[in-house]
C-alpha cells in the first residue's frame, strides 16, 4: 500500500469531537492505520515523577483513525483527496481538488 499520509502533511479532521480542525502529522502508524496530529484528540494522562520528568497530569495528543483525516488542499485549505501522478519521472501525490502537488520535498524545487 502506498503513503497517502506521511509525517509533517497537513491535514482536516473530517469526523468526531474535533471535527473541523487542523493540524501536521506528528506521526503515522501504518499497521495500526492510524496518525497522530499536532493539538487535535488531546488527552489528559497522569504521570508519576521520574528522574527525568516532575510528574503530574500531561495533555498530549492521542492517536485518530487515519479515515477520520483528510489532506488540506494547498491552494484553497479545503479537505481533498489524493492521487497519485508521474511528474517529471517521479511518484507525486497530488490534490484532487486543485490539482496542486502535496508532497514537500517536490513543491520546495
């Protein structure tokens, strides 16, 4: 199966108590589909003090279901789908909606 969401993409939460938010793809765990996503699904978890950290109650983010996630199209920031183009001899991922290169490391050249 090939990566539709990869770390550090941005993207809309489409379904759920955060519905409607944004956020960048922390990280991506493809055996359990699911992704991790910076300030959506934040949980509050208690920790004991150790020798590194003081303890108390910690809010992180807790992981989504990687159906419940869309890409954030780059030209309009509305939630897209994605396909998949050779452009210039290369795999892209591409926006349906605009047509607009998601992939970062081909829209910086």
């Amino acid at each position: 199966m090939s990566a539709r969401v990869k770390k550090g993409d941005r993207v809309i939460v489409t379904t759920g108590r955060d519905k409607g938010k944004q956020g960048e793809v922390l990280r991506v765990i493809p055996s359990e589909n699911r992704v991790v996503v910076q300030g959506v699904n934040m949980i509050k978890r208690h920790t004991r003090p150790s020798q590194t950290s003081q303890g108390g109650i910690v809010e992180r983010e807790a992981a989504l279901d990687l159906s419940n996630v869309m890409h954030v199209d780059p030209k309009s920031g509305e939630a897209t789908r994605v396909r998949f183009e050779e452009r210039d001899g290369k795999k892209v991922r591409v926006a349906k909606r605009s047509g607009e290169v998601i992939d970062a490391d081909s829209a910086a050249r």
